[in-house]
C-alpha cells in the first residue's frame, strides 16, 4: 500500500491552516533560492560579502540595459584585492585572460623587436588596472584563452579576471560580474570584396557563416533565424573556438561569411585586403571587464580605474585608441567611446 502524500492528511480547517502554512513556507522558499544560489554554498561568508560589497542583477529577475547592471566605483579595498595583493614573489600579478590573435586588440607582432610581447587596445586597459591594483603595469600574468572558455576561466578561478572584447549581455551577467562599459561597438559581416553577399540581409539566405563558440554573433543569428528575422536557409553551422579561426575558414572557402563584432571585424579587414565589410552593424552592444560574481570589490575598483582611463588625454581611452584602432575603425573615435556610465542604484 503506497503512503500518502502530506496533502492527503490535510481535512477541515485544521487543514487549511496547514496547507496555507506550506503555502507561504514555499512562497518564502522560492524567493530566498535564487539569493542563496548566487552566494554560493557557503552560506553566511558569502552573503556577508555579498552585503558588504553589493551584487549584481540576478539571473531570474528581469534584465534590461545589461551595460548599466554594474557597480558604483570604489577605490576601496576588499577581500578580491586583498588576495591579489597578498600573492608573494613572481606569483605577486594580476592573472588576466586576454586574446592574443586578436589584430590590434590583444596579438603578438611578429614584427617587434626582440620577444613578441602582447599589445592592443585590451592589453594596455590591463596594464592600467595593473599599475592601480599592484603600482606596476607590468605586474600582469596574461593567459590566453579561446572564446567559449571566458566565462569558465573566470568562474574556475583560472584568472581574476576576462579582458577580451567581451560584450555585456543579459545571459552572461547570469554567470560573472562586468565592469562599466569601456567600447561601443555592433554585430557586421565580413565576406570577400567580390561576394554576392550585402549585409544581414536577404542575401545571406543559403549561405555558410561562421561565429565564435559562444559569442553573441552566434546566439543573435540563432534568435534571428527563429524568428523569421534571417533567412530559415542560413548555414550557421560552422563554430570556432576562436573568431581569428573564422577568418581563416574564410579565406579557405570553407564558409561564405563571418558575423563578428564591426570592431574585430575591421581588423581582420586590415589584416586581409580580399575581405570587407557589408552593409551597417545591426546591433549595437558594449565591450566589459569580467570578473567574478561575489568580487564586488575588485569591479568596483576596476569602474573607479575605468572613470579615470576615459578622462585620461595624455595616456588614456582616446591615446589607445588613436595607438591601435584609428587605423581600421578611422580618426573619429566618437562611435566607439561608450556613454557616460550608469550605475546600479542600491549597489
């Protein structure tokens, strides 16, 4: 004989009273889940560092604008900071994952004299933090890392933080914390000078196009085609763990197009004179530094470390800038310098 449920002893009044407890202990369960999810199982630890240093817009509440759901700055110090600082000799670096085929963002020049070290537009916004967190900008231990591995190295601790052409979105604040926006930038397609192909548009029905692993162009693509907003013929099979490979597939003619941010993509344009870009961007999304979700302090410092980087003339947002992208994304760099930042308002 099978046991009855709780609900089966529940008669009369003395029933609903119970059944109106359970009521409120699940509606009371359900609302405090996603906070102890986010805080991890170590309870009280992390809740209190949570409190201390704020969070960020949870997975199950509704996100709007991601590029705004970060913290107000702080040039205060945390428990993040403190660990960083408290590494000892050669181990004493900010580790940070970064690009390094990545044209003028994060790449070795083959070039240069001597070692190829890295440099771009990325690598000097890690130096920066470098030399405010430790008092040295080269106080840095790089570590390359594919596209679809960005949030799994932040999250497994494998870098203390993500400086690669990150867009924020609504999916991935569900899993690490972004700083304050530090590029403005849009999806665009890059196909051979000589392609049929005109944009995201009807001429990309039947044609082969490849993303990033993980990246928006992907998931974009994806929505759009479900959506009736791209051909239902559009080839989005092809995937790469790097975008440099998707340039590669290009010119081998293994694909007809490839959908990136207009930033990279004009990069990859100057590296390969046979290939342009098509028509305008289509959206419109914004560059972050990702960091862990209880790191509250260290995106908080980093935010502080961003408002002076923008404001800096002489050796700043606009000198990098003019340094690295100028050449592919022109002299104008008003298109690509983020708006002011918003912050969250109970941070």
């Amino acid at each position: 004989m099978r046991a009855r449920g709780p609900r089966a002893g529940l008669r009369g009044w003395g029933g609903v009273g119970a059944m109106a407890v359970a009521c409120a202990l699940a509606v009371l369960f359900a609302l405090l889940l996603p906070a102890l999810r986010s805080h991890g199982a170590d309870g009280a630890a992390t809740a209190g560092t949570a409190l201390a240093h704020g969070s960020q817009v949870r997975a199950d509440e509704e996100c709007r604008d991601p590029e705004k759901q970060t913290l107000a700055p702080s040039a205060g110090n945390g428990p993040t900071i403190e660990a960083i600082r408290a590494r000892q000799g050669e181990k004493r670096k900010l580790v940070v994952g970064v690009d390094q085929n990545s044209y003028r963002w994060g790449y070795r020049d083959p070039n240069s004299a001597g070692a190829a070290e890295l440099e771009g537009f990325d690598i000097d916004l890690v130096h920066r933090i470098a030399d405010d967190l430790l008092g040295d900008p080269d106080a840095v231990q790089f570590k390359a890392i594919p596209t679809d591995q960005r949030i799994p190295a932040v999250q497994d601790g494998r870098v203390d933080m993500v400086v690669r052409t990150m867009t924020i979105n609504c999916d991935r604040l569900a899993d690490v914390a972004f700083s304050a926006p530090y590029f403005r930038t849009g999806q665009q397609v890059l196909a051979p000078k000589d392609s049929p192909v005109t944009g995201y548009d009807g001429t990309l029905a039947g044609r082969r196009i490849c993303t990033a692993t993980g990246s928006t162009a992907f998931s974009t693509l994806e929505q759009d085609r479900a959506d009736g907003k791209l051909p239902a013929t559009t080839d989005l099979r092809t995937t790469v763990p790097n975008q440099l490979d998707c340039l590669v597939r290009l010119q081998l003619g293994e694909v007809d197009a490839v959908v990136t941010d207009g930033a990279l993509a004009a990069s990859q344009a100057a590296q390969d004179p046979t290939v342009q870009l098509k028509g305008d961007p289509f959206t419109t999304e914004y560059y972050g530094v990702a960091m862990k979700k209880d790191a509250g302090d260290l995106v908080r410092r980093v935010n502080k470390i961003l408002v002076a980087y923008r404001a800096d003339r002489s050796d700043g947002w606009q000198a990098s800038y003019d340094r690295w992208l100028s050449a592919t994304l022109g002299a104008d760099a008003a298109p690509s310098r983020p708006p002011a930042p918003e912050y969250l308002r109970k941070s």
